[in-house]
C-alpha cells in the first residue's frame, strides 16, 4: 500500500521543494520506492521545446520512479505569479478531481509519493479551491517546512492551526534556515519545538548549494511513511 506526505510551508521561498526533494532522498536510502509530486506550478521556461519548472525538476530528479510529467505536475503556468491568477488569465479551470487521479497513479507506482503544495498552506488556486483544500481530497497527513527568519514563529503556529482546522494530521516540521544572518536561531527553533504538537524531523542550516542528499543526511523520516 503506497504511503505518502502533503509538504506545506509557511510562506513561499523557504525550501519546501528542497526538503521534498531530501525527503524522497531519505526514503529511498531506506530502500523504498519514491516519487514526487507539483500539483500546481508557476514559473516556466522553454527547454528543448517544452516548458520547464524548476520545482518540478527537482522532484524529478529525486524520485525512484520515472513518472510522466502530466500526472508529477498536472498544472504548468508559465509567468510565476499567484496560481489563480495564472489560472485566470490562461482560462484554465484547475480541477482537484483531475489532480487526485494524477496522484492515484503516482500511487500505485511507489511505496511513497511526496505531494509538494504551492505557495503556503491557504494560497487560493481556482474559485472555492485552495491549496488546503488540495491536502484535505488527496487525504494525506502533513509535513510543515518553517523557514527560519524574522517572524517565523507567528507563521508557524498560525500555519499549524489552519492544518489542525482542516482535521489533518501535521506529522512533523523541519526547521530550514533560509536567512543566513538570522541570529538566535536555536532559541526560535526552541520556542517552536515547546509550542508546535509535532515532532521536529530536522534542522537544515543555510547552506550555500544545498541538495537533496544533504537534506535526507539530516532528516529523520517519520513513521508514518517508513513503519
């Protein structure tokens, strides 16, 4: 029975496509089948004739399991903006049905598939249809990156919240430190760790060129996806 987690953030830009990509680095050196998945993505650029998302090559290049691009990333928008502008503006209806097929698929292909939103946890995507909303069909318990900067612990609990509200499980949260100058990082870290009702999977520092191998050295998978 194929395992999988829904990979939110608190904002957009703090890394939930890296540490995506160390957590199917991290299942497969647990010797199990891995595969990822962008729903909705928004940037692209023209490589070798196709559209391109960076995101999504990243996931790409993680997984185990070669998997068509339309059912890794079913929506593509080429200018990155909001995805329901982008939707808007193109006349494309994003449609969850369409997405959780996509993800039944992925499903059936690997013992785990690592749904990566877009954005943070309650960016909308098309009329009555968020990115919560997404986590909530595909019924996947949560796993929430923070991105550690100034602010962070206020986004971090009111993203935990909002997972709670929807009745989904938030199986764990990885502490990524995006700003290099932050300072009294491992009191924010403390702080989140005493206030958060999950286990911290992990502590990623900034580094320079981050990969995914780095991430999955450091990252402790929780149970739900290796037991």
């Amino acid at each position: 029975m194929s395992r999988g987690c829904f990979v939110t953030g608190t904002d957009t830009e703090i890394g939930k496509t890296l540490i995506s990509a160390g957590l199917l680095q991290a299942c497969r050196n647990h010797g199990l089948s891995a595969v990822g998945m962008k729903p909705v993505a928004a940037g692209a650029t023209e490589v070798n004739g196709q559209q391109s998302n960076e995101d999504v090559e990243a996931l790409v290049a993680a997984s185990s399991i070669a998997a068509e691009r339309a059912l890794v990333n079913p929506y593509l928008f080429s200018p990155p903006i909001a995805p329901h502008i982008a939707a808007e503006e193109t006349k494309t209806r994003i449609d969850a049905k369409r997405i959780v097929d996509c993800f039944g698929q992925l499903a059936a292909m690997a013992d785990i598939v690592v749904v990566e939103g877009v954005g943070g946890f309650r960016v909308p995507l098309y009329e009555g249809l968020d990115t919560a909303d997404l986590a909530s069909n595909l019924g996947l318990p949560v796993v929430l990156v923070v991105g550690l900067r100034l602010g962070c612990i206020n986004h971090a609990l009111l993203t935990a919240e909002a997972i709670s509200a929807r009745g989904l499980s938030c199986i764990g949260w990885v502490a990524n430190q995006i700003d290099p100058q932050m300072s009294r990082v491992q009191e924010d870290i403390a702080a989140l760790d005493a206030r958060l009702d999950m286990p911290r999977l992990a502590y990623v520092e900034h580094l320079s060129e981050p990969t995914a191998d780095m991430v999955a050295s450091r990252i402790r998978l929780p149970e739900e996806l290796v037991g």
